[in-house]
C-alpha cells in the first residue's frame, strides 16, 4: 500500500486500517504563497538556512537570514521538475537585534505529498541560494524521530571543537538513521544566546537543510532573540505567559508551540519560564497550555510527547535545582491526567531514563532497574534525559539525598540505592550520544545510542574538564534501550458489565498482554478494501456450583481516524474456541455489513456460551476479524473499541 508519489492524477481512495501507509495521491504539491514580483536583482547574503518542522507532515519551515530587507521566498518542487515547477512561498520577518544585524526571514511550506523527494532555494529572482532537499515519506504509520540534548556550542570555551562534535553525532545518527523524520531538540542550541558565531557553528551540519529540526529552547538560548530569529515554529503562542519576562516584545525569546507529526502530537514548552515571579505566567500557564493543546488536539494523534529544556527528572548536577523540584510536584500530576506518553528534556548534559511515574512517585514499587520492556497503566509517564550531543560540556552523576522517594524529594531507589529514586537507568562516560526514538503502532522504542568514544572530536575531554576512560563500546553501540507498551484504557477499552452471577466464581479477562489488535495495511480489491486479524483471545473460567449458563458477547462502534469515519457494521467475525474447557462453544460467524447490507458487529454478537450444566473449567476464546470497506472510504488509519460484556444467570 505505500504507493509512492504519483503525479498522474490518481484519485482513487486508499484506506488502511489502524496502521500506516497509502494516501490520496494528489498530485503536485500545491502551495498558498505568492508568486515572486519581478525584482530588480537582489544582491542580499542568505545565510543560515534551516529546514524546520511544520504543523504536521505536510508542512516544513525554512528559516534563514538575509543581510537586505528585501523581498524573499522560499522555493520548492518536486525534484524531478525543478526549479522550473516550482511553487514559491512568501518568505516574512523582521531586522535583526543590532547586535547581530541583518534580518530574518521564514516561510512554511505547506502542501506536501508524501513519499516525494523535494528541492527547494530561498531568496529571490536572480539572486537564490544553492538548492537544497529534503524527502517526505508516507504520511502514516511507523516512523524513527532522533533527540539530541544540548548542542551547547561554545560552552567548552572552544567553539571549533563543539562544532566537530556537534557535526559529528549529526553525521553518525543519520548515517544509522537516514530515514528518520524529524531531529528534536532539547535545547541549549549555543552557549551565548546572540552569538552569531555559535549560531553559525550550530547551523554548520549540512543535514540540518534536509531533516526538520523541531527547535526547543534552553537557558542559554533564552537571552536574546537569535533563538526566535534563526529557528522559527509552528502554532507558536507568544503570549506574554510564555516568556519569562513577561512579554514576546523584550530581549528575551520564548513561546510555547506543538505541532502533530504523523500520530504524534508534540508538545514544545518553554521551561525558562518556571514563576510568575519572574514576570511570565510560570508553571501554571505551561499546564494550561498542555491542557488546551491536548483536549483541542489529542484525539487527532495517538501519542503524546512533551518536549523542554529543564529536565524535572535527572541523575546530575541539575537534578536538585529547585525550579525542578517544584515542577517534579506540579507537572507530574498533570502529565499523568493527560496521558502523556514521554516526556524528552535536558538541561543535565547526562542521560536518564525513569521509571514509569505517576502523580510524582514511581507507578509500579516492582519495576526492575533497566527493565527492557515497561507498561504503563493508567497514568504511567516516561521520562527521559539527553546527553551532551555535542561533547562541549557533561554533567557527572550526583548522589541521592534524604529527602524522600516521592514528589520533590532526591532519595535513594531502594531497588539501588546509587542511584536516584525516580530513575531506572542513569549514564554518563563522557562520551557523546543521542536518543533514537522508533514509533510503532503499538510502542515507542526508546535507545541511547553512544555517537562517539573518548576520542576526538570531544571536547570537554580534549580540553580536560572531563575524564574519559575507553570502555570499548563502538560508536552506535546501545546506553540503554526501552520499549514502552501504552496503556489501552482510553482508546481500546474493554469493558465488563455482569449484572448478576456469582462474584469470584464466574469471570473474564484478557489472555495476557492486551495490546492493539493491529488489522495492518488493508488489501485493494478494486471495489473494496479488506483487512484480517484477530482479536486478542479472552480466557474464561467457570467454577460456579451451578453449572448455570453463560455467554460473551462483543461489538464496536464506528471506526475512527480524527474526523474521519466508517461503519462498524463492515467488522464481522469468525469466533472460535481456541482452548476447550468450562462446556464453551464459539459464538455464530458475522459477515461484514459490506457483503449482507447487516450490522456485523455494530450491534453485540456473541463470542461464546455454555449451556445449563456445562463442566467447570476455563476456556480461551478468539475470533478472527474480517473487515471490508468500500472503495469510496477515506484513506487513513483508524481505530474502534471492541466493548465485551458478559452474562450469566
Ligand atoms: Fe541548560
């Protein structure tokens, strides 16, 4: 189904069911922007370029600087039919701060197709910058996002040496990774908020023209506007609550922002502003925009990912900042009501991984330090620290205090009392590395992946403020590796409902781990699409001195992709018996709706059943699934809750 880009105009309607791929082909990427005015030839210097993250996968941001105030844009095609194809894209800005002069500009491209292979220059006729590229690939399913934790160029006192190590874990992370789609940051982009030339030593990574870099800001960003200037974002709110200062119009920059990339929406907070004592809107307002952003959008993605600089969580020298402190008290709370997935930070210059918290205390007493593979109930958050990506500055591990294993406190994990309580893996060789996060339809993998040695280019070891001892481990070798399995209590609930019967006796539950009933890709029959699986089996048991009747019944609602939607009567089924026991019998086989104009399973049918004096015992129950959709369905990946209920006299 991953049709690749099709520019003949196929307009027929692919649809797939809970998972990835296909698309509506449509053709050439049709853009909003102005045509260029015919200018006299502009002599300005473009400088800067970066590609940045849009509102969603159809979109990217190019950011630059101009040394003219002069009219620019951006523009960009197909490869194949460029530059003379080309759609253009009013670029808009303002002047510099005088400390750095010159101008911005910025222009959202907007309209992309998937699976495309795209060019694109900025600047204007007669005067445009080399061309650049960037690819888009299927704008649904699985996808890689790649975190690197501050850059921090400058900040060991010699910018050259934190560029080569900032270039090189760009390099060494998408050289393994080319595919992935999007490079988050979690701030400190330079050491000196205004330094050009730190912004120049960041921006030197070719790559950062081809793979969208979704900016977050840190405390060394925050004190001038370079930040706002060179990295321009989507939905950016710039209300004076964002900033620390209190305003958008000071010297500082800030703003809070999301975007949603494929089934992920992520959330992009301002972590300097922390009180109101400092002017902004503090903690308080950085929750309620959390808040509104996920009930305004959280239904339209399948994860939800946080992302700031001041890591609430951390094994070093910040860990017990009081700033983090209070904010371990007031955004864990909230984080867990929301239902956030990850939450990505730095600000420590060392990794960390958490365990799953809950409310501010750790969700499950018997979670395993460096447990592979973690489940989070209801509530249940991750949260994760960068390293240094660039090797300019590490942070060392820090020891836990008494202050407690809960809420602010930095106590001592009793399941390993070196390391803080709230952290199931803590790191730091002082060695560069960066965080590869593989989104999948049914987890997140979370790895920390070493992007160098001891040796060059890393400098705070070249420069001897921190020992580096080779421990052997390759470059793309494996920190710490973490595979979250989401909690399906919102969007695949299964519910109960026994109105009578003998409590303890009789019951049901889940055969193991409840995760997605995945349907896959649906197959093109021309006339409809269909898709197979089956449903997680339900086990039985029946002990009940009665030996009276029982049955299980299911249905779903209509399948749903955001606004999107189609019938659940197209969903029918096979039950079966896969273990025997308990006298169970598989319920009757339900056609799709597609083929017998019937509700299939938009109305309950039964699973399985036993009659008046059955034996006792447990039984597994399954069913495979048959889904056909008409043609005519809109293509994307949807979802429905398969609602059991259980009845016994
Ligand atoms: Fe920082």
């Amino acid at each position: 189904m991953r049709t690749s880009n099709s520019l003949s105009g196929s307009m027929r309607r692919r649809v797939v069911v809970t998972t990835a791929a296909a698309f509506l082909g449509l053709g050439l990427a049709v853009g909003s922007g102005l045509a260029a005015p015919a200018l006299a030839a502009d002599t300005a210097t473009l400088s800067g370029i970066i590609l940045g993250v849009g509102s969603n996968e159809t979109q990217r941001i190019v950011t630059w600087y101009s040394s003219a105030d002069t009219a620019q844009q951006v523009q960009v095609a197909p490869t194949a039919s460029f530059p003379a194809g080309a759609v253009t894209f009013a670029g808009s800005g303002a002047a510099n701060i005088a400390t750095s002069g010159g101008y911005n500009r910025h222009a959202t491209i907007t309209g992309l197709t998937q699976n495309t292979a795209y060019s694109y220059r900025v600047g204007s006729e007669g005067n445009w910058s080399p061309t650049y590229a960037f690819k888009t690939q299927s704008f649904e399913g699985d996808y890689d996002f790649l975190f690197y934790g501050d850059p921090q160029i400058g900040s060991s006192g010699d910018t050259a040496k934190d560029q080569a190590g900032w270039v090189d874990t760009v390099n060494v992370s998408l050289a393994a990774n080319p595919n992935a789609e999007i490079l988050v940051s979690g701030g400190d982009q330079v050491e000196t908020a205004n330094t050009e030339s730190q912004w120049d030593a960041f921006l030197a990574p070719t790559q950062l023209k081809s793979y969208p870099w979704a900016a977050t800001i840190g405390n060394h960003d925050v004190g001038g506007k370079a930040y706002e200037q060179h990295l321009y974002t989507p939905n950016t709110d710039r209300s004076g609550a964002y900033y620390s200062s209190g305003t958008a119009t000071g010297a500082q920059s800030g703003g809070d922002y999301w975007y949603i990339y494929k089934d992920t929406l992520f959330i992009d907070l301002n972590s300097n502003s922390y009180a109101t004592s400092q002017g902004g809107g503090g903690d308080a307002a950085h929750l309620s925009y959390v808040t509104d952003v996920i009930n305004q959008h959280g239904a339209e993605a399948k994860w939800k990912v946080l992302v700031y600089h001041h890591a609430i969580y951390s094994p070093a020298d910040h860990a017990k900042d009081a700033d983090n402190k209070i904010r371990r008290v007031d955004f864990s709370q909230k984080f867990s009501d929301l239902g956030v997935d990850l939450v990505l930070q730095g600000h420590d210059h060392s990794y960390s991984r958490s365990y799953l918290i809950k409310n501010g205390a750790k969700a499950d007493a018997t979670e395993q330090p460096g447990a592979a593979d973690v489940y989070p109930g209801p509530g249940g958050v991750l949260y994760v620290t960068a390293n240094s990506a660039s090797g300019s500055k590490y942070y060392d591990i820090t020891s836990p205090d008494s202050t407690g294993t809960s809420g602010a406190g930095n106590g001592a994990d009793p399941l390993d009392p070196s390391k803080y309580w709230y952290n199931s893996v803590q790191n730091q060789e002082h060695v560069r590395s960066y965080v590869k996060v593989q989104v999948r339809n049914d987890k997140l993998v979370v790895q920390d992946l070493r992007s160098g040695t001891c040796a060059a280019p890393n400098a705070a070891v070249e420069l001897a403020k921190s020992p580096c001892a080779e421990t052997g481990q390759a470059v793309g070798s494996i920190v710490d590796k973490v595979t979250v399995h989401p909690y399906h209590g919102d969007s695949q609930a299964i519910q109960v409902n026994v109105p009578t019967g003998a409590p303890g006796e009789f019951g049901w539950t889940i055969d193991g781990y409840n995760g997605l009933v995945d349907l896959g890709t649906a197959v093109d029959h021309s006339d409809y699409f269909e898709a197979t699986g089956s449903i997680n089996p339900i086990v039985v048991s029946d002990s009940r001195r009665s030996l009276a009747p029982w049955s299980i019944s299911a249905g779903v609602g209509d399948f749903k992709d955001a606004d999107k939607t189609f019938a659940g009567s197209y969903l029918g089924w096979t039950p079966k018996v896969v273990t025997a026991g308990a006298g169970a019998k598989a319920g009757a086989a339900v056609g799709s709706g597609y083929d017998d104009g019937g509700q299939g399973l938009a109305v309950a049918r039964g699973l399985g059943y036993a009659d008046q004096g059955h034996a006792r015992g447990t039984a597994k129950l399954g069913a495979d699934l048959d889904l056909k959709i008409p043609g005519s369905a809109a293509q994307g990946a949807y979802r429905t809750t398969l609602t059991i209920t259980a009845l016994s006299s």
